[in-house]
C-alpha cells in the first residue's frame, strides 16, 4: 500500500490471505460440536480464496476490504461476525435460501446477525467491506448441517482443485 495526501492505494497482487493475518479470529462453534477425524476440512479449505485487500489501522478509521472466491457449490455454513458487513458479487452466483444473487448484487449483513450461503454452479466472487479492522467468526450451524457441508465439500474438492484463479484474481 502506498500514501499520497490522504489517498492510499492498494495492489491485488500484495493481497495476503485471510488465515495469515490476525482479521478474523479462529471460527468458534457451538459447545457440542464435533469435528470429523478424517482430515474432511481439508476439502472445504480447497473450495475456497479469501484476501485481505486493504485494512485501516483504528486510528485512520478501521475500513477493510476483503475478496473472497467460493469455487462452484461451495457450502459456507451458517454463521455470524462481530462486525457489519456489505457484501457485493463480482461474478458468478451465490445463493442464499430461495434467493440468487449475481452480478452487480448485494447484501448487508449486521453484526451478529446469523446467515448462510452457498456458491453458485459457476461459483462466486464476492468484495467484503467493513468498518473494522478485525472481526471474529461464530458457527451458528448444527452439527448435522455441518456434516452435510463436509459431504458437499468432499463431492466438489477434486473438481476445485483443477481450478485456476478467475480472471479478475
């Protein structure tokens, strides 16, 4: 990132992953949950890129941006974060329950609120942005839900790991 008078600019190519920065905390589920041993997250780490574009310190006003792309029918479980969040697709499709969004849609989500989506069959890019700088991440899904993900994400994984960056990445 680079300063000039007040404007900062920032470069896809410097963009680190979301799991290499402190941004969003490690997610936190429910007390009765139960982890598959089969190494299974693993699959659902592959169906999916999320970068920190751009982050404020607090004392410039704690904005951040962050790009994620879900690869085709990837499963986010249901969840929250402690902060608001505007979301806009790039590409692609995501659905949330009787709903699609494309291209050019949105969604606000605020602090706590609880929700879920899933990738499209293309798949889906989407911007995040925030006024905060960090946030952090609880799973609101039920263990039998979250089983189901890991069915989803098993099904997919070979598939998205064939996959190249989209375009705009």
């Amino acid at each position: 990132m680079s300063q000039r008078k007040g404007i900062t600019l920032f470069r896809a190519a410097d963009a680190t992953n979301l799991e290499e920065t402190d941004m969003m905390s490690v997610p936190q589920f429910p007390a009765d949950f139960v982890r598959p041993e089969d190494g299974r997250t693993d699959d659902i780490v592959s169906g999916q890129t999320v970068k920190v574009l751009y982050r404020q310190s607090e004392e410039e006003g704690g904005f951040s941006l962050v790009y994620a792309w879900f690869k085709p029918h990837f499963p986010l479980p249901r969840h929250s974060h402690s902060a608001d969040c505007l979301y806009y697709v790039i590409s692609g499709s995501a659905v949330m329950g009787g709903q699609t969004l494309g291209a050019g849609d949105g969604f606000f989500v605020p602090s706590g609120a609880p929700y879920q989506y899933s990738a499209g069959p293309d798949g889906v890019e989407v911007l995040e942005f925030r006024h905060s700088r960090s946030f952090d991440m609880q799973i609101t899904e039920s263990n039998e839900r979250y089983a189901k993900i890991y069915e989803v994400a098993a099904q997919f994984a070979p598939m998205w790991a064939q996959m190249a960056a989209p375009a705009s990445r």
